[in-house]
C-alpha cells in the first residue's frame, strides 16, 4: 500500500465545538484528492488539524508511513506544506519575498539559499525582478505564486491546498490552477485540495470527498461526479448549487 | 549635484523593482521619510531634538562658564543681562551654563530609561500575547500591578529605597514606565498571532522564540517607537519631579529639574532661576510630543500604503 498521506477517525473539538466528527480518508502517493462541502463543514478544519493547526482530539494522521502525535518535527515540515486561501494574508507585511523564502531555509539550515530562491522564484513564474519587493507591492496572483514558491521551497511530498484561488478573479485563477498542476506532475507531488468550486476539484482532482458538517458524506472519483453518478442527497444538492441559478420559466 | 542626478537617485529609491536587499530597505526609509518630513510640525520637533543633541554634544564649547563654579562675591542673584543670558543664581553660577551642561543630563535619563524600558515591555509583551495561557495571565497580571500605582508615587518609592542619585531616579523611572510598553506590544501581537503568515511561520517549523523575536517583534516596533517618544516629554518631568523633591540629581549637578527646586526659594523676586529651567523643560518636551505625532503618521502601518 502507498498511501501519502491517511487520516483515521480523526476529531477535532474547538472549546465544545465538534468541528470534525470522525473523519478518515487516505489518499495515495502522487495523487490529487478533493474536499468539497458548503462553507463550515470542516474541510479546512481537517486540512489545519493534518498540519498541526488545529486541537485534534482523538483519532490518528499518518504521513508517508509515519504515524504523527500532537507535535510535528521539522521532519514532518519539509514533507508537508500548506498554501493559504488568502492570499493578501498569508504574506508577511514588512518582509520582502527574498526574506520570506529565507526563513524556511534559514530554519532548516540549507547552505545554497541564493540559488534556491532564484530557482523557487522561476519556477513559479515569477523573474528575480520580484525578489526584493514587499507583499504590497504585489497582485493577488503574484503574491499567491509567492505563497506557493514559499510551499515549495523545503521540496514537501504533499501539499495542503486551501482554497488556494477562490480569493483570485476568473482569469488569475485559471493561471495559478495551471501553475499548481504544473509543478505537481514535474515533481509528482501528491496534494490535498480543498474548495468549494465544483468545477475546479473535477478539474485538478481525480477523487474526492464529500464534507458536511464535520463528516463525511461520501467519496466519488471526479467522472462520477461529473456524471452525476452520486449516492447521497446532499451532494445532489451541491451539484444543483454548484450549476447556479436556473431561471423556472 | 545636478537635478538629474537627484532625480534619478529618487528614482532608484522608489524603484518598484529593486535590485538587491538594500535597496528596498533604503527605498522603505524613504517613503517614511518623506511622509514625515511633509509634516511641518513634526519636522520643527526633530529640529528641536537635534539642537538638543548638538548642545550636549558641544556644551563645553557652547558654555561661556563653570555650570558649577559661581562667582559667590559679584554675581549672585543677576537679572539677564549680556553677560549672563538667563541670569545667576543664588550661588553666581550663571543659568544658561548650567542649561546647556543639564541638557546632557537630560539626554542620559531619557535615553537610559528607553533603552532599559523599552525592551522590557516588548519582551514581556509579546511573550505574553504570543504565548497565551497561564504564561499570559501571570505576566499581565504582574504588569497590572506596576500599573496600578500612579506612576511619581512609585518611582518614589523605588527613589526611597534606592536612596537619591541621578541613576536611582533612571532605574526606578524605567520599572515604572515599562508596563503601558508591555500592554501595546501585546495588544499588537494578539492582532497578528493568527493572521496566516504567522502560521505559514509556523508551518516552516520555527521556533516560538524565533516567531517571536523575528516576526512579531518587528510588527510592534513601530507602534512602541511611537509611543516611547511621546512618553520622553513625561520621562523627562517626572526626572524633573523627582530632582525637584530632592530625590534624583543632587547638587551641584546642573540636573533641570534640581535647578527649579533650588530656584523655588526666589521665585518671586528672581523668576528667572526657576523660570529659565523650566522654559528648558517646556521646550524638550514639545520637541518629544511633536516628534512623536510625526513618527505615528509615518511609522503607522495602518496609515497610508506601507
């Protein structure tokens, strides 16, 4: 078995909040695994509790074969990183892109700083003419391209992706999604995407999973979601939202 | 240097695509600078600081005589004249001597107290908003009890314990200046704790020290530079206080404060032994007040496109 990255019975309880009721999912190495559900059913929850965000109170992560407690270790961050929704907020605001892809190398001790943050900066589009400039002096599309030069640079196995474009217009989105599939399939990275856009988990996704308040609902490869081959209610009420609204005549 | 020269080296400052670390550094400088120097008033309050600098730094050129050594046979007590600017006190030492060499005495308690509490406030705050839990409560409840006393009283206490002297009063007016430090710099660090990028931090696997030290830190700093400035013109009175009750520089120090107490005895007669001193204290302080509104303008990163 390969699996990446698996999730068993997985709990977390914000104060008495139950915001994820026993949540298990596996996903395999080099695959691309999608979270769907309305806003609150806990897909970010369980993608903050697998990096360590959140309180998990019961239940077990394994990455890679390894079975990870309440704290993660340096190890776990050069294997799993995690782009953030917004982008206009994941970037610190006094720091300019050269010192934010320092920091991770800096705290891993890697020697060749230089060349990784040219080399990072290239792969994602963006020229050394971006290195030295502050977050606020970049686009959404850019600074999320910093984001994920920033994800990739300890060189992880799996990326956690939240929502990573929903924050993105139309057209910067198409651009990042494309960036995303890019750099996965030259380094056969395996992600955990969450969104609420139907469309875009069919396009970059090849199963995923169903979330509704804290618990799964069901799991579906993409073709049968795009075939509407679905089981349960609720995702044929996604679906139906998902195709916008319907003039009844 | 020719106005092209000027404007291209304006250009690079405000290039948005600099070139290497130091340029985006300098070119932030800048853009501060420029918001701050537009601010007239502000401006004449940096003036009034660098003239204070300037006089501590030459008073023994700038000083016409002794601040200690009076002439107690012809000079005692002499309205402002020529020869003594702002008059002689009770012991002929001529005033606007003694001004000039207080300034330096000025200078030290003020830039002592910042530098010893200053940092002690940053540190317990952003340790305690970071941290959260039992950590905070305990320090933030220890910096409530500093706050409670009205801060002379308890600078007096310390004075009292400590027995007077010039350091004394720097010490005690630094354990008592500290807390509202500690109070902005965790209320800052509570906004920024969990915004994203201090979680993609934190995904890096750094350090809670490091988290702190190097991402935190900087966001409070700009806030408590402010703060810290506008509190020198109060530093600098209660210095005063505490010379005036006999408590911070002793005599013959030429200490501001210490020169009104001595002055007290006359002050209807000769107004000028008091009155010069405190001119001397009033213009300090502004400068400080002044300076420190300009630097909330330019420093506040809520303000503008910073």
């Amino acid at each position: 078995m390969n699996a990446a990255l698996s999730v068993d019975g997985l709990e977390v309880i914000f104060d008495r909040f139950r915001a994820l009721k026993g949540v298990s999912l596996e996903v395999r190495s080099g695959e691309s695994y999608g979270l769907v559900g309305e806003s609150g059913s806990g897909k970010s929850t369980l993608l903050r509790a697998i990096a360590g965000l959140a309180p998990v109170a019961s239940g077990s992560i394994t990455v890679n074969g390894k079975n990870l407690g309440k704290g993660r270790d340096k190890a776990f961050y050069r294997e799993v990183q995690m782009v953030f929704q917004d982008p206009y907020g994941s970037l610190h605001p006094r720091q300019t892109v050269d010192r934010l892809l320092q920091e991770p190398l800096a705290i891993h001790g890697f020697a060749d700083g230089e060349k990784r943050i040219e080399r990072a900066l290239d792969e994602v589009g963006l020229g050394t003419g971006f290195r030295f400039r502050y977050a606020h002096q970049l686009s959404g599309g850019q600074r999320q391209r910093v984001a994920i030069a920033r994800a990739l640079i300890l060189e992880p196995s799996i990326l956690l992706l939240d929502e990573p474009t929903s924050a993105l217009d139309a057209s910067v989105q198409a651009e990042v999604l494309n960036l995303l599939e890019e750099v996965r399939r030259r380094r056969k990275l395996t992600f955990l995407m969450v969104s609420h856009d139907l469309a875009i988990i069919t396009h970059m996704c090849e199963r995923l999973m169903v979330m509704q308040s804290g618990e799964a609902v069901e799991n579906l490869t993409a073709s049968q979601l795009v075939g509407h081959r679905v089981t349960k209610d609720y995702t044929r009420n996604l679906l139906r939202a998902s195709e916008g609204f319907v003039r009844t005549a | 240097m020719s106005t092209e020269a000027i404007q291209s080296r304006r250009d690079w400052l405000l290039s948005e695509r600099p070139a290497s670390r130091m340029q985006a550094r300098l070119g932030r400088a800048y853009v501060a600078w420029r918001r701050f120097s537009a601010n007239r008033l502000a401006f004449v309050g940096l003036l009034i600081i660098l003239a204070l600098l300037v006089v501590a730094a030459f008073a023994d050129v700038l000083a016409p005589y002794s601040p200690t050594i009076g002439d107690l046979k012809n000079a005692r007590l002499l309205a402002p004249s020529a020869a003594h600017w702002f008059g002689t006190d009770d012991l002929g030492r001529d005033i606007y001597s003694r001004i000039i060499y207080g300034s330096r005495w000025t200078l030290y308690v003020v830039i002592l107290v910042a530098i010893i509490a200053a940092p002690v406030g940053l540190l317990v705050g952003t340790v305690a908003g970071y941290a959260g839990g039992w950590t905070d409560a305990i320090l933030m409840r220890i910096t409530d009890i500093f706050l409670a006393f009205p801060k002379l009283v308890l600078a007096l206490a310390f004075v009292a314990a400590l027995g007077p002297g010039i350091e004394n009063a720097v010490l005690a007016i630094a354990i008592t200046s500290w807390p509202p430090y500690a109070r902005i710099a965790r209320a800052e660090t509570l906004t920024v704790r969990n915004s994203d990028y201090i979680k993609a931090v934190q995904l890096m696997g750094a350090s809670p020290f490091r988290i702190v030290l190097r991402h935190i830190m900087p966001l409070c700093i700009s806030s408590l530079i402010i703060r810290v400035t506008l509190d020198m013109a109060g530093i600098i009175l209660t210095a005063a206080g505490l010379g005036f009750l006999g408590l911070g520089a002793q005599p013959p120090l030429p200490e501001w404060g210490t020169m009104i107490a001595s002055g007290r005895r006359f002050i209807l007669d000769q107004w000028w032994v008091a009155g010069a001193p405190g001119f001397a204290i009033l213009i300090v302080s502004l400068g400080f007040n002044l300076l420190g509104d300009g630097l909330r303008d330019a420093l506040d990163p809520r303000s503008g496109d910073q």
